[in-house]
C-alpha cells in the first residue's frame, strides 16, 4: 500500500473513531452459503441460495452510500465470499472507491482463483484451527488442510496482500498451539488466536475450560515474546485467557450488511442480528449515525461480549490505547524449518 493512501486511510479511521465518531468498518456478507461442514459453527446448516444475494449493481450501491458516509474499511465474509463468481468484481470496485479490503475465508477453493481474487485484497484472514486431520474433521470435509496450504501459497505470490492464520482455539486443537505457531512461522505469515464462541447446545463439546484457555493464552503469549509471527496485542491475549468482560466498540465503529442487504449493528454467534436498522435500500448512514437512537444502540452493544473474535477485541476500551495499523505487513517468507523470528 502506497504511503499516501496509509495516511489517507490513517486520517479516515481517526475521524471515524475519534473525532466524529461514526462507522469506518463496513462487513459485507455477499453471500450465506457455505460449502464446510463445521462443528464450531452451525451456519452451513441455514438455507441460503444464490437467488437471494444482492446483484453486483446493488452491492456497487451499497459501497458507493456506505463509503460517503464514512467507511474506510470492507471486509467480506459469510458463508464463504469466494463462491461468490463475480467476487473478483466486487473487490476491484471497493479498491476503485479507495477502501481498504479484507475478506475472511475457508481457502476451500481459494487457491483455484486466487490469481483473480488476491490483487484486490490488503488483508486474507485464512482459516486454520487445527493441524492435518484435525481441522479436516473440525471443518467436516477431507482435504482441507491441504487446500488450506495451497491457497496461503497463493496469496504469497502478492506482496502487497497481508495474509494471516485465524486459528480458533477449541478442546480439539489444544495440543497444537505451539504447531500453529510454528506453521505461521515457515508459511511466512502472521497468526491470531481466539477461543470458540458457544452457540447453544450445536458446539458446546467443543468449548476448551476456562483453566485451558488461561494456560493456551498463556502459552500464546510466550511464543509471541519468542518471536513467533503472533499478531495479538498483548491485552487481547490477556483478555481472551482470563475470559473477563470487555467494553466492545463494534457497536459504534462498524456496520454490517447480510447477503440480502439488510442492515444491522453486529450479531450473536449464531449469526442472529443484535439491533437491525432494515434494508439498505430505505437506510440513510448519516442520518442514523447522528441520531439517538443509534447512539443508545451502541453504547449498549458495549456491553455484549458474545464472542472475543480478534476485530472486536483489539478494538476494545478506550480507542485511544487501540492501534489500528494500516501499514504492517506480514513476516517475509522463510524456508520451512527456519528458527523462530519476529513478525
């Protein structure tokens, strides 16, 4: 990313959060469809169709109201963005109105189009919670893991994409956090840790202790002052071990759209809306940022610490201590069986 739009973007996200509060984040879910099967998150089990999703010209609406108002930031997820086939379309649009682009992805195909799909990105959150076979039967399909690596290897091939490992922690991938680490390291990218969220009865099997999560995030927290490419701040590690409460901003700096275009202010783990504002077609972001009631929506958003996914966290508290850094990058690539460096 070029200094100019680091500065601009800098400026924006300042705006944003500090000066004139409002939503910089903008996530967009261009579609509900998945194609895993996993037993940390029921989604996959929602209907969802293609005949439902927001068009491209929609989706082109949606960006142009959404970047007037403010946002600096999109971020795609779902379902899985890259069943999307005009996916490709979607982001050079968002790079062509100046946002700044980042997409959540299973990598179960990503690395078929990455080719298409990657120069449009400044961020790839990749997920990898578990080593092999154990994030093939976390995930429900055979392979995974495989496809994983092939779409990390991808993404490599574009320097200006900061590719990073979301690995959940779960009571099945417990033994393998100094490996995923280590994985990070020889992949050449950098890693975030976070513990599952429970949703209902469907995943409470897999929720590790709370005396397991202390010592995870713990150990987490040596590996990264060993160099390894961790990118959790400090007092995430702190708050994601201790399981205590946290102040949430995403209420007040983010806004989310579903693949249908309604607007919401966050959601459950389930992925049920917490506060939603009704379609984008009749929402005015101005109007509603400025007003009370979405003012009395955020503040008590504060409050909800349904999951400790690492946006939320690391944009806990005061904003003040929260630094958002539009420039860092990922460690470079080392040869696999190299010695532990810094990120």
């Amino acid at each position: 990313m070029a200094v100019s739009d680091i500065v601009r973007l800098t400026r924006e996200v300042a705006i944003g959060a500090w000066m004139k509060p409002r939503p910089f984040l903008l996530y967009l879910k261009p579609t509900a469809r998945c194609d895993l099967r996993c037993e940390i998150c029921s989604r996959w089990k929602l209907p969802s169709s293609s005949a439902t999703e927001l068009s491209l010209a929609e989706i082109e609406q949606i960006l142009v109201k959404f970047r007037r108002a403010g946002s600096v930031v999109l971020t795609l997820w779902g379902g899985e963005p890259t069943l999307r086939r005009d996916l490709p379309d979607i982001l050079a649009m968002a790079k062509g109105m100046g946002l700044r682009t980042s997409m959540c992805s299973n990598c179960n195909s990503l690395y078929r189009k990455a080719d298409r799909i990657v120069p449009h990105l400044d961020v790839l959150l990749c997920s990898l919670d578990g080593l092999g076979d154990v994030h093939d039967e976390m995930r429900g399909v055979r392979g995974l893991f495989d496809r994983v690596v092939r779409s990390i290897e991808a993404a490599h091939r574009f320097d200006r994409c900061d590719v990073k490992i979301w690995a959940t922690v779960h009571s099945r991938n417990l033994h393998q956090i100094d490996d995923l680490a280590a994985f990070a390291r020889d992949m050449g990218v950098s890693i975030e840790y976070f513990p599952v969220s429970l949703i209902g009865t469907y995943n409470d099997g897999t929720l590790p202790s709370r005396e397991a999560l202390r010592d995870v995030f713990d150990r987490v927290a040596e590996l990264k002052s060993r160099g390894y490419p961790i990118r959790n701040p400090d007092r995430v590690l702190d708050i994601m071990g201790g399981s205590r409460p946290f102040s949430c901003n995403f209420g007040r700096i983010a806004i989310h759209l579903d693949h249908e275009g309604n607007v919401y202010s966050c959601e459950d783990p389930e992925g049920n809306p917490l506060f939603s504002w009704g379609h984008h077609s009749q929402f005015d972001p101005v109007e509603v940022y400025d007003s009370d009631l979405f003012e009395k929506v955020s503040s008590g958003l504060r409050r909800c610490n349904r999951c400790r996914l690492p946006c939320s966290v690391e944009l806990a508290g005061s904003l003040g201590r929260s630094r958002t850094s539009f420039s860092s990058r990922s460690p470079r690539r080392r040869r696999r069986g190299a010695g532990p460096g810094c990120g």
